[in-house]
C-alpha cells in the first residue's frame, strides 16, 4: 500500500467575473509516493503545487480524477486523524497563545486531556519556540508563525506529513533545523510530501521529487535516477602533483585549475574512475576528492521546466 | 457528527472573541452609553427611569446586532480570505461541525456580551431604585424589574437568527458582503409587517405578491420585540411570543443547514 497516490487528478478554477470560463490549474496528476519517504513536489510559482495538496486535503474538489491516502479515499475521518498539514504562509487566530493553539488543534484529534500539555510542549520544543510559546499569535515574526505551523502539523504524530513551502519565512538557521526535523520524521517511518521551488533543500532530502510546471508533471522519480543519466564527467582534487607530471595529466584532462599551493582542480570526460585514481598515483599526485559530475536538480528542474514552457506556448 | 468537536470548536471561537477588542470595545462602549442614560433621564422630569431602560435596551440591540453581523463574519468570511481555515478543515473534522461549533461559539459569546451590558443596565437601575425610590402605592413596573430580561432574552434569539444569517451569508461570499447581506436581511426582518401589509397601499398585483412572497421568505422579528411592553409595563402575549421563538429558532436551523449545505462542497481557494 502506498502512502499517497493519485490519478489523473485535475483541478479546473472558474475565472472571470461576468463571463467565468474553466481554468486548468492542475492536469492529470498521477503520482505514488512510498511509505516513509521525503517526496519533494517541486516547481515554479503557480505552477500547481498548492492546487494538488489543496485536493488532498479536500480544501478544493478535484474536477476529475482520484486520490488515496493510507490507501483510503479522501476526507475519511480515521485517515484525517493519521495526516499533518502546514499550508503555505499559514495563519492562525491572532489572540490565541501557541500552545492554546496547539492544545485546541489536540482537542480535534482527540488526545486526551492528561497529554495535551505533555504533547503540545514537546512539539513546540521540536520546533524551536521557545517561552514565547504563550504570547498571543499576533505578535509572532512569520518565522515564529511558520514554526507554530509545523508544530501543529505534527501535534498527532502523523503517519503522513503534507508541508506546502516549509521553508518560507525561516531563516538559514531555521531552515536547517526543519531540514532535520524532517531527516528525524524519516527516521520514525513517516512519509513527509513537500512542496518548495528551494532546489538545494529538495537536493538535500528527498529520497524521490516530482516536478510541476504550468500544472503539468512534468518529471518524477528517484533524485539519483533523473540525475544519473545527465553525468558528464568527473571532478578530481589532487595534492602535490610533481611539475613534470602535469603536462601528461594535463593532456587526458578537459581542465586543468591550480587552486592553491599544490592543489589542482582537474575535470575529466566520462569514464571509469579507477582509471583516473591509477592515473593520479602513478603520476604521485595525493588524491584528496573525486566526484561524478552531474547536472544538479536546479539544472535539471530549469531545463525541464523550460521545456513545459514551451510545450505550453506551442499548444493551442 | 460530534458533540464533543462542536464544543471543543465553539471554545476556541469563544476564547478568540472574547479577546478580541472589537466585541470588548463595544461592551465598554453601550456601558458608558448606559451609565450616559443618568444623565440624559435628567432632561425629563419624571420619565427619567423609562427612558434609562428604553436607552439601555435598545443600545444593546444595537451592540448585539454589531457584534453579531462583525464577528459572525469574521467566523467563516475572514478565516477562508486569511486562509487560518486550511489547518482546522485538514483535522478530523468535517465542515458541517467546524460550522455549527463557530456559530455555537458565537451564541456564547453574544450571551456573555448580553450578560455584562444586562448587569451594567441593572446597576444603572438600581442607583435610580436607591435614589428615587418608587411610592408604595405606585402602578408602575419597579426600577430594577426582573422583566427586562423577557426583551433581552428574545434579543437573543433575534441574534441566533441573525448569526445564523451572517454564517449562511459567509459561506458563498467575501466578507463585506456578507456584512450588508446580513445587515441587510436584519432590516428586513424588522419591517415583517410593512412587508405583509404593503398589499393594501399599493395597486401593483406584482408588487404586492413580491412583498408577499419576501414577508413569508424573511423572518419577523417584531413579534420578537417587547421593550415597550416590558419598559412601559403592559400586557404581554405569550402565545403570541412563544410562537415567534419557535418560528424563530426554525429559521436559524433552517438557515444553518443551508449554510451546511453549500459549505461542504465550497472549494476554499
């Protein structure tokens, strides 16, 4: 059983005030994501990602197609109560505190009483919110609010976490600490679906990511799969190559960079790295990294999301 | 759905409105319009105590339907356009229940907003009880009369209607039409006899049928009006005021099944 999946899940919006014509904002969406993944939803502003967790939240109603979380159709209560939300740039009631918020959101999962405090304290130490935690939600920083967000996402110990742009608001440091907190999530066996356009968080996380552009999916699967196939060299630093080494090193090179005392930068065509480890020795280099080249997700996600583009403005 | 949720809902809408200063403020302001009557009863030899009462009464008709049509907008309108919605309808609760615990809520608040301009009247009216006491002999309603709470009680139920009115309102349009729909529709519901009468002074058969058709589709609300009655001390029908509570409180459930209706299909962009 998969821990989220749709299919063909489309979502028309009605614009236009005197004459309202269908909008697509979201066309056939077929996704499945595994049980105690990070899925990284990725795309540019507007390009859907909100529509698709709005439907499975059931806060908008899919024009066509399906959607099942835990295996169950949407808007199942026993499901609801297994599910965590944080909606994008969220917003709560200015003149409750954080942890009357959170005990109110305890009460609707039902928690019991002798908990609540217990489990509304130990999510918002999770997040970082410190005694601040009992001043009314109107004098939060959005910072503060997107922490009280997540808390409260997290209040019933979700199966499945839904965060739409998790990162919005937070600072390096708070960024940093939700990148953990959802390696830690992970770790428990829940599946966290998140959506961003912060490339370098989704690179960092997610075990599988899904592209949207113009309400279109546009790729899915394993971050290392998508990437695989666009290697286009390798990457090695090496220490102290002799002077006389360099110009037959050199010559298999594509680059050759001296970064510092004795350090050089080399970048070489695909091939078998063993090769080049022999290579180095042989020439008495110290080989201090080598990496694959690859395209990275951003690349990757501009290029395709380029693509949409396109194909969009071809259509008629 | 569940009691327990709908409580649990209606708590939170009451904690939050309760500290809210826009409900506060105006409790604060019909007690210095109250307290502002002394000195108003001055200019009428005599009447002075009628017209604390009247004043009183209907400053809290006019606060009760301000708290009513502002907040009971607040309930459904403001939270889809400030989108604080998503994160309670992701809980497990159904949008019929998230519905009926705002409006509970909002009952409770309007009941303790009721309340505390009730005792500021009545202290109010018991200075005048203290310092111009009645003769013995008089036929007058006293000073500090219990009865002044039948009006206030079917104010209530004027604002369950008209609560329940603003939330039907909220749940197909934006915030500021919801105030004049509701406010609307309360203004409506105070001219239920003009309405039904209006067939005698107009010779449109058209006209006549349409404020025929809006009198039965509107509420009355004059058969839940007695100040007079109770200020001025004459007879009350109470046949004739039970009916009306009970037209009344029909409506309001009609009205939020109606809402019930229409929200659980509303996509909250």
């Amino acid at each position: 059983m998969l821990a989220i999946e749709t299919d063909a899940l489309s979502k028309d919006y009605l614009v236009g005030f005197w004459r309202p014509r269908p909008y697509r904002a979201l066309h056939d969406l077929t996704l499945a994501v595994e049980h105690g993944d990070i899925f990284g939803f990725l795309g540019p502003n507007g390009a859907g990602k909100s529509t698709a967790i709005k439907l499975l939240m059931q806060l908008v109603f899919p024009t066509s197609g399906q959607a099942r979380i835990l295996g169950q159709p949407l808007g199942d209560l026993a499901v609801k109560r297994r599910i965590g939300f944080l909606p994008e740039n969220p917003s709560f009631y200015d003149y409750l505190s954080a942890e009357e918020l959170l005990t109110y959101f305890a009460g609707l999962f039902g928690i019991p009483a002798a908990e609540r405090a217990a489990r509304v304290a130990s999510v918002l130490d999770r997040v970082g919110l410190g005694a601040e935690r009992r001043s009314r939600l109107r004098s939060y920083s959005k910072g503060m609010v997107q922490r009280v967000g997540i808390a409260q996402a997290l209040i019933n110990e979700p199966d499945v976490v839904f965060f739409d742009e998790p990162m919005s608001g937070l600072d390096p440091i708070g960024r940093r600490e939700i990148r953990q907190l959802m390696l830690d999530l992970r770790a428990r066996g829940t599946t966290v679906f998140f959506s961003s356009h912060i490339l370098s968080d989704a690179e960092a996380l997610c075990s599988q990511v899904a592209i949207v552009a113009q309400g279109r999916l546009v790729a899915t699967g394993k971050v290392s799969e998508l990437l695989s196939e666009d290697q286009h060299g390798w990457e090695v630093v090496v220490d102290g190559l002799p002077a006389t080494a360099l110009p037959q090193v050199g010559a298999r090179a594509r680059a050759c960079t001296l970064v510092h005392d004795g350090r050089h930068l080399l970048e070489f065509a695909p091939g078998d790295p063993a090769e080049l480890v022999r290579l180095m020795t042989e020439a008495g280099g110290r080989i201090v990294s080598l990496h694959a080249q690859r395209e990275t997700l951003e690349a990757f996600f501009v290029r395709r999301v380029a693509a949409a583009a396109v194909r969009g403005a071809a259509e008629p | 759905m569940s009691p327990v949720t709908v409580g649990r809902v209606a708590a939170a809408v009451y904690k939050e409105s309760v500290r809210d200063r826009v409900p506060l403020s105006m409790v604060f302001f019909a007690g210095v319009l109250i307290a502002a009557s002394i000195f108003l009863s001055q200019l009428s030899a005599g009447q002075d105590v009628k017209i604390v009462k009247d004043l009183g009464l209907a400053t809290m008709n006019l606060i009760g339907l301000l708290i009513s049509v502002f907040v009971g907008t607040g309930l459904v309108a403001k939270e889809i356009e400030r989108r604080s919605i998503y994160a309670v309808l992701s809980k497990p609760v159904t949008r019929s229940t998230y519905l009926l615990g705002k409006y509970c809520g909002l009952l409770l608040t309007l009941a303790s907003n009721l309340a505390a301009m009730a005792v500021a009247l009545y202290l109010v009216l018991g200075y005048f009880a203290i310092a111009t006491p009645l003769p013995a002999n008089s036929t007058r309603p006293p000073h500090v009369d219990p009865w002044l709470l039948l009006p206030l009680a079917l104010l209530f139920v004027q604002l369950m209607v008209t609560t329940a009115a603003a939330l039907f309102f909220s749940t197909f349009s934006g915030p500021l039409l919801t105030v004049l729909f509701t406010l609307a529709f309360w203004v409506a519901g105070h001219f239920g006899g003009d309405l039904r009468d209006y067939g005698r002074v107009v010779d449109s058969p058209i006209a006549a049928g349409v404020a025929r058709a809006l009198y039965y589709l509107l509420p009355n609300f004059g058969g839940l009006d007695v100040k007079n009655e109770v200020v001025h001390g004459a007879a009350l029908d109470a046949a004739a005021i039970t009916a009306a509570v009970a037209a009344a409180v029909t409506y309001a459930v009609a009205l939020l099944g109606a809402a019930a209706a229409v929200f659980e299909r509303r996509d909250l962009k």
